[in-house]
C-alpha cells in the first residue's frame, strides 16, 4: 500500500464508485445528503479560501501597491509548500462524512 492508496476511503473501489455521504463538489467540498442549515454553514465556509483569494487579487489589481503583491505572494508559496510538500509527507486520510479521495492534511 503507497502513499497514494493510503488516502482512499474504504468506499472507493474505482473511478465508478459513489461517495455514500454526500457529492464532491469543486475545490475539494463534500456537500452532504439531506444537508441541514450548520451543515450547508459548513460547506460555505469551506468556499471562504477561495473567496479570500479573489477579494485579495481584486484588491491587488485595484490599488497595485506592495503591500498587496506581498500578500498574494506569500499566499502562493503557503499554497504551493502545502499542496506540493507537505501534503506528500504528511499524507494523512481526509475524515469519514468527505467524498474527496485524496489526502486531506494539511487541509486543502
């Protein structure tokens, strides 16, 4: 068992198999089935990174100073240390209840 498989959930079989929880969603969000309201709050905060990232890029092009092009930069390197080291020494399974089948710590 590799790095790789050690992340799968005991669900996935192949590329056919369903998430018995709930629909994988783009940027690496599970919404649940038959979602409440904390549930749908949690899934909207998982989005909030991501909006962040397009407030923080927004306010770069509008005011163009350093302080600005610091912040974006700084927000690359966290991502790509993230996504492409720690991630691979890590390799921690995500929680049972998420239909993403890669490695989930550090998060995403």
């Amino acid at each position: 068992m590799g790095k790789v498989d050690a992340c799968l959930p005991q669900w996935y079989v192949d590329s056919d198999s369903e998430c018995p929880y709930g629909t994988h969603l783009a940027g690496d969000v599970t919404l649940p089935y038959d979602a409440g309201f904390l549930q749908g709050l949690s899934v909207m905060f998982g989005y909030i990174p991501y909006a962040a990232g397009i407030f923080l890029i927004l306010i770069m092009f509008w005011r163009r100073g350093l302080h600005e092009y610091s912040i974006i930069l700084f927000g690359i390197i966290v991502v790509v240390s993230n996504e492409f080291g720690w991630k691979h020494i890590v390799a921690q399974p995500r929680p049972v209840g998420s239909c993403c089948i890669t490695c989930g710590m550090p998060s995403s």
